[in-house]
C-alpha cells in the first residue's frame, strides 16, 4: 500500500507551524515558530500582531518543512489545516496558504477543527481505542469528547464561562506571576502545600464545567489577606487553587465515563501538559482500572503534526473541503 504524506499546517493562535505526517502517525519533520516572546510584553496575544508575524513567517515555515522532510511538494499527497476555531485574522493566513497551494498544485484541501486536531495528538505515538472519552482543555476550550469511532464526536460537556487554561493565567496574572501563567502555576504549586480552602466550582452532577467562580474566590482571598496585611504563600496557593482544579476535572469526566461505560480516557490540549492534572488521572486510573493517555508535551501545545495526522483520516475518507472554505473563529466541533 502506498505511504501517504500529508502537509499539515497550523496558525489559530500565535504559533506558525507545518508538519509532514506520514500515514497519520509516523511524523517526518515539523516546524514551530512561536511568538510567546513577542505576546508576553503585553500579557497575553495580541490577535493584530499575531497575524501579521503569521503572514511574515508561513512560507519560510512551509519551505523548511519540506527541506527538513527532504520531500518536494510534489510528494505530498493532501494539505490539512486548521480552519477554526481560533483568532480568525490568525487563521486566515494558514487557511490562504493551503488553499493557494492545493489551487496551483491540484492536492486534496483538508479542513481540520482544530480540538479534532488536538484529540489526534494523542493518536500519533499511541493508537486510539474506542469508545473513549476525550477531556479536552486548553486556554479556550474545557469539553469532554465522547467518540465510538475514528472521527465520530459527541459533546456531552462543556464550560459554562471560563475555560480552565484561561483560569490559570487569570490566576496567574492576579498572583503577578506573569505570561503565560499556566505553566508557572503547575511548578510553583510542586513547592506548596494546600493549606488555602478554596471551593469546588459547579459541584453537581452534570457534565459541564465553571471555572470563573473559583477565579475569583482567588482574587477575593488575595484582596481579604492583603486588606488584613497577610502575606500570600504564592506557592500554597498555586497548589490549594491547583488541587481544585484536579478535583473538579477528575470528579465529572469519571462521572462522564462511569455514565456512558467508557474505560478509555485521554487528554487533549495545551493545559493536558500540566503534570498535576496527569498526575490525579494517573493515580485515578490505576486505582480504577481505565486506560488512560495524553500526548507528549510537544503535542500538547498548538502543532501542525496534530493537524496532518488528524487529516490524514479525512483524506482516507475522501472528506476534502471546497477552496470556498472559510475560516471559522467559533466552530463546534461536530
């Protein structure tokens, strides 16, 4: 059977990426330009400096792609990329790329969402079983994912306000930690202890999440110990806030599963490379007996080889997409 290569590219964010994948799991080069440095002079992504380094960097990232795959384009078998949701001038940019190159060089375009994109990270090193629920988190996204099969998706949960990722940096920018916030808070919270009571957010039993009330009991206690002139233990914080975090998570997707008789989880998104977060379903799973999985860290984040490798199963089914494709800030995944 011939190998199928599919060039998968990636811009919703602040990340300018392009990725060769080999049969959906088997990745052959992949290029990352990150603008971390550049957004963290003002706190967070800017969207209008986003896609114009997006514009100044996709054809250098394609091109050293392809050199460093040692594969012409000619090689390439279909064009993935991420068409929502994100920021959409971001998104633009990637999407006018592949559908310029699957235009001049008659290849199949392929539109991936990009949380189906995130789920098939998980794909590449180790292969999806189903039925199996995803829980996927990132800093816009906080959803559990029911599939029966090879892109068959099924909502059944969600936040109602904030994302957990986005939570973290919140925390993170009230407790004066910086940018990107998410990341400081998982290793300060190793150094702590939970000694701050914080409550669980939406203890119920639905399947939906809520992360805004937790925010801002954080911001209330900082602003009650400051008024009593307490000093904050930044570090007993991160793991007190951190800790609710992991309770709430691991109560409704073990809920979710034990509902819908799954015993295979597996993480998704950029906040499914908090090791806290592995951690309690780590010690859940061997409690209980699940199969439990995550990508490395380097799939975890924004990446063009979780876009190709999630591609190539569209491109398998014969799912291309029209070059009237839009790009989409807000799509659902369906």
């Amino acid at each position: 059977m011939k190998d199928v290569y599919i060039l998968g590219i990636e811009s919703s964010c602040d990340e300018t990426s392009a990725s060769v994948v080999k049969n959906g799991t088997t990745e052959i080069a992949t290029v990352i330009l990150s603008q971390i440095d550049i957004h963290t002079l003002y706190g967070g992504v800017v969207p209008e400096i986003a896609s114009r380094n997006h514009v100044k960097d996709i054809t250098f990232v394609i091109e050293k792609c392809l050199k460093d795959a040692n594969l012409s384009i000619d090689q390439i078998d279909g064009i993935a990329v991420t068409y929502g949701p994100g920021l959409i001038g971001s998104l633009l940019v990637g999407l006018e790329a592949a559908k310029t190159l699957s235009y001049t060089l008659n290849k199949p375009l392929i539109g991936v969402h990009h949380i189906a994109g995130h789920i098939y990270a998980n794909n590449i090193e180790r292969r999806l079983e189903f039925p199996l629920m995803a829980l996927v988190i990132s800093g816009g996204h906080t959803e559990l994912i029911y599939m029966e099969d090879h892109f068959s998706f099924k909502k059944i949960g969600g936040t109602l306000d904030d994302a957990v990722g986005e939570c973290f940096d919140k925390v993170a920018r009230v407790m004066e930690l910086g940018y990107p916030g998410g990341v400081k808070v998982d290793h300060l919270s190793k150094e702590g202890k939970v000694t701050y009571h914080l409550p669980i957010p939406l203890n119920d039993d639905s399947y939906n999440f809520s992360f805004s009330g937790l925010k801002s009991a954080v911001i209330n206690l900082i602003h009650n110990e400051k008024q009593k002139g307490n000093t904050i233990n930044k570090e007993d914080l991160c793991a007190s806030f951190q800790d609710v975090v992991v309770k709430s998570l691991t109560t409704k997707t073990l809920k979710a599963m034990a509902d819908f008789n799954v015993s295979n989880l597996i993480l998704a998104g950029g906040v499914a490379a908090n090791s806290g977060i592995r951690e309690g379903f780590d010690a859940l799973s061997k409690e209980k007996g699940f199969s439990f999985s995550y990508p490395s860290i380097k799939y975890c984040t924004d990446n063009a080889t979780m876009i190709a490798a999630a591609g190539y199963f569209l491109y398998k089914n014969k799912e291309f997409a029209p070059l009237e494709l839009n790009a989409e800030s807000n799509e659902v995944l369906k």
